[in-house]
C-alpha cells in the first residue's frame, strides 16, 4: 500500500535498513510473489537474485511457497540465485541477465541482496571514492536500463550507518552516497518496532507521500500485523 501498489517495474526500489530489519526478508518474499498470477499481485515471471553477503535461503523461498499454499519444487525451478565474489563480479552478473532475457526466460524481478557490500570491501578509504562512485553508477544505470527495456522491477537492499553529527532524531543513514539515492526511484527505511515488528517508511518517491506501514516476519513470509 505505501508504495502505491507494489515493487514497480521500470523502476529501482532501494531498501536500507540496520542488520536484522527485515530486508532480506523482503526479498525471499518478493522471489515467490513474483510468479503468482497478476489477479493475484504476482507477475507471472521468475526472479533473479545475486547474493552478495551470503543470505540467500532456498529453503525459506520453499518455506513460504508451502505455507501459501504454492507449489514448492515450482517455485524453484522458476528462481535463479547466483552469488557475486566482488564488485566486477557483481556488475558482471547484471549484464549477463540481458542475455538470460533474450534467450526465452521470463525475468520479472531483479534482486541485489547487498547492493554495497562488495563496493565497501573493494574500494576503502577516501582515495578509491571517485572510482567507487563512477562504478556504482555505472551499475546502477545497467540496472535501471534492464528495469526500463524489459519492464521488470529492481529491488536492491542497502546498508546503513551511523552518524555521530545526528543529535536529535534517528542517525541512521544509508550508504552509497547520491549516486545510489538518486537513481532509487523508490527509497524505504526499515527499523525494527516493538514487539518483534518491523517498520517500513517510504522516504522518496516520485508522486506518492511519506508514509509507514508495520509488519513482521514469519515462517510465513512477511505479513501485515494484525
């Protein structure tokens, strides 16, 4: 609902959260939501999902397919997980999508789950930030121009933070600097609530207005709390 519909296609969503707010989560979610029917949220396609912290779960895609009454082995065969060792490997495994497209596959949903890690890794201090950056937006408009020419959604999760200057307020922020936050069409900010909920805030979109919306995470999926 906050995001007006859904991930939508032709467009980047960028997630940022702290460890454990629910962003992978999201996308093991998304990774069988994607082929349900259209009536019933879904896209018909499958999605592709490049690893790059080592959090991709085949078993909790099964896991949520079961308990939603989807054929597990189905949900499956139609996923691609790949995992990405580096930054070059990572951008890499974007282009080669292009070429999965066109030999027949039906790919509705890219997932980069993180987006900064390996960038953080393979470009540290200062010196290597103009080097990050002009890379970072290179891959990120590989990406947009996959989501615009195919009609897919991009769902990229990002790292955050902390900023010691925030004295008032919450001092999380996300990485990745402008490059990243500007070619997000959608941006949302997860944080853990009470109770063992989860928070999602949408922080910018091209025409819809800040909001919240509050869930958790069950053997089930993501749910919205009763």
């Amino acid at each position: 609902a906050i995001l007006g519909g859904g991930v939508e296609t032709g467009a980047i969503t960028e997630v940022y959260g702290a460890y454990g707010s629910g962003k992978t989560s999201l996308a093991h979610q998304l990774a069988v939501n994607v082929q349900l029917p259209k009536e019933q949220g879904g896209a018909e396609g499958i999605a592709v999902y490049v690893d790059t912290e080592a959090t991709l779960r085949p078993e909790f895609i099964k896991q949520i397919a079961e308990k939603n009454g989807v054929d597990p082995v189905k949900t499956l065969k139609s996923f691609r997980g790949v995992r990405a060792f580096n930054s070059d490997h990572q951008m890499l495994l974007v282009q080669k999508i292009e070429e999965l497209i066109k030999n027949g596959l039906n790919i509705k949903l890219i997932i980069i789950d993180s987006m900064m890690s390996h960038f953080r890794s393979d470009f540290s201090g200062r010196g290597m930030l103009a080097d990050r950056q002009q890379k970072l937006n290179r891959h990120m408009h590989d990406l947009l121009k996959l989501a615009q020419n195919y009609d897919l959604a991009v769902y990229i999760t990002n790292q955050v933070m902390s900023r010691p200057d925030v004295f008032f307020g919450d001092p999380t922020e996300a990485v990745g600097g402008h490059v990243l936050h500007h070619n997000s069409t959608y941006r949302v900010y997860l944080r853990r609530g009470k109770k063992g909920t989860r928070v999602a805030k949408l922080v910018d979109a091209p025409a819809l207005p800040e909001s919240e919306a509050i869930f958790v995470v069950t053997e089930k999926g993501i749910k919205d709390v009763e």
